[in-house]
C-alpha cells in the first residue's frame, strides 16, 4: 500500500488520501544565470499570426527554453479601440548569447532582440515572471513572506489541452469572443520536452505526449450579486462550448490544479459510484483514475478527507 499510496498522492489532488506533514523536495540544477524576455503583440501588430506560428514551434523548442503565452483584452495604442494583445513570455536556462541564435534559428517570426532580454539569476525570475503575469513586482523578500496580501476578485477558469494546431480561423473566433467581456485571460502552456518523456503512469498527471500545450480560460470581475455572476460564467461556458472543435476528446482532458466543477461532482450525501466519478476523474487522470479510486478504498474506505471533486470511494 505505501507504494501505491505515494504514487497518489503526487498529482492525486489534494484532500482526498490523508494529510501530509512533512515532506521532501528532489532539487534540479539551474545556471547561474537565465535569460528572460516578454514580447506583446496586438491583433493590429500581427498577434494572430505570431500565436499561430508558436503552436508549431513552442512544443519542439529546446528543453532549456519555455515561451508562454498570456493574451488580455487591452485598448489599442492605434486606435484606442479595445482590441486582443498577446505576451510571450520566456525563460531560458542560459545566457542571452545562447538564446539569440537558438530564436533566430527556430522562432525568427517574433523578431526577438538583445535590448528585449534581460539576464538574471533564476530566482528573480521567479519575480519577473509573476510581475510580466499581472501580478504585483516586490523584491525577493516577497518570496519569503508567509501572509501575502490578497485582493478578492471574483473568477471563472477551465482549462483544456490541444493536441493539433488551431487554425487562423478559430484563434480569431477565439479573440472575438474574448472581446466580449472586460477582463479575460488565457495562459497558453507549451508542453513537450521533458513533459513528453515522463509516461502517462507514472504520476497521476497523465497529460504527457501528445499535447502541444495547455490553455487556461479565466475571467474576473469586480461586481457582486447573482446577476454579474451568471454572466460571466454564462461567458465562460459558452467560450467552452466554443472551443470544443480545437481541444483534446474522448475524453476532453482538463488541469486538476485549474478545479472546474462544471465537469461534475460527488455526491453530497452519500457515496459516488465510479461511472458518475469517472466522468470528470477521467478528464483529470484519465486511465490513472481507476488506479486512484483503488488507493483510495484502501486507505481511507469511510471517505473522511473528501470534497465535491475528491477521489470518491467506489466500486469499480
């Protein structure tokens, strides 16, 4: 059982086996220096073209190098107009002499230049990468503090992965729709690399080879009431609907850690038989959720650490 139950609760979501108590952490060897670099570009500045292009490149890049793309809503600098604007957002585990020719050969299309990066040691990465994220720019000594200020904002975020490139056709329907609200957000992941080596089994993670890469739909909003709710979330299942088509299937994969309970729930009294389970615990763990659901009959058969997506105890 100790095997098994290891095995679950490294990417087996939270609250479902147990509590942990102490824990330890297999370090990686970083440089001494990376390089960073953010580039926006509107829908006016060729946005859907450059987006388009890193579906293909991103995924095959050098393991050393990670580009990220997060696209807002934002007035454009043309014409005033609301309009799409897509950061690519970078770091490489090397100098900027590395990374030049290593874009200049795979990504030339972004146009990436030596007044665009900047280097630094990987921990204020860590920081730049928040900061360039939306979030507040402190110095390192935020890293250490352990009651962070929070400012309540009300969200709606799903997640899905893409297995074939979206053509032209459907990021521009993407855009439009994203127009339609005031604050969305999608952070578009690359996989590939080292995430391709790893088999589905071994982790309860089980989005590995195959996916180009992960996207994060997100909206906020300040209003309160029902009404202000209703809609964005109307927005953001319709958006859902929307991208269907262009998204993984059978079964529609999706992020654990980006919990969506439109996918489904457990029971709230009473136990959850597996086929209900099943049809959101295989968007989550595909064929790793029969081996969860077995760990957990074993160590927790009266289901006492459960929540509305916790690994149910069922018969298979």
């Amino acid at each position: 059982m100790g095997e098994d139950l290891f095995w679950a609760i490294r990417g087996g979501g939270g609250a479902s086996f147990g509590l942990i108590l102490s824990w330890k952490i297999r370090l990686v060897p970083v440089p001494a220096t990376v390089t960073v670099f953010r580039i926006a570009k509107t829908l006016e500045e060729g946005a859907t073209k450059l987006v388009h292009r890193w579906q293909y490149v991103a995924p095959k890049l050098h393991e050393y190098l990670f580009i990220r793309v997060f696209v807002v809503v934002t007035n454009s600098t043309r014409t005033g107009e609301r309009t799409v604007n897509a950061s690519f957002l970078s770091l490489f585990l090397g100098g900027v002499n590395e990374l030049l020719p290593l874009m200049n050969e795979k990504f030339p299309e972004l146009g990436l230049k030596r007044n665009d990066c900047t280097e630094m040691s990987w921990i204020e990465s860590v920081l730049y990468t928040a900061a360039s994220a939306g979030l507040s720019n402190r110095t390192l000594d935020a890293l250490l503090d352990r009651n962070p200020s929070r400012i309540k904002v009300n969200f709606k975020g799903k997640s899905v992965y893409v297995k074939q490139p979206i053509p032209r056709s459907g990021l521009e329907g993407l855009w439009a729709r994203l127009l339609q609200v005031e604050q969305p957000v999608l952070s578009i992941s690359p996989f590939g690399g080292r995430m391709s080596e790893i088999p589905e089994s071994a982790t309860p993670f089980p989005h590995r080879e195959g996916n180009l890469y992960k996207i994060l739909y997100l909206v906020n909003w300040q209003e309160e009431g029902y009404k202000a709710s209703e809609k964005h979330i109307s927005w953001m299942r319709s958006l859902y609907s929307y991208m269907a088509p262009y998204v993984s299937k059978f079964p529609r994969e999706a992020y654990l850690n980006y919990r969506d309970l439109d996918l489904g729930t457990n029971n709230i009294i009473g136990n959850t038989s597996y086929e209900q389970a099943s049809v959101w615990g295989r968007k989550y763990f595909k064929n790793n959720f029969e081996r969860l659901v077995e760990v957990k009959r074993k160590v927790d058969p009266s289901n006492f650490f459960r929540n509305e997506q916790s690994i149910p105890v069922a018969t298979l």
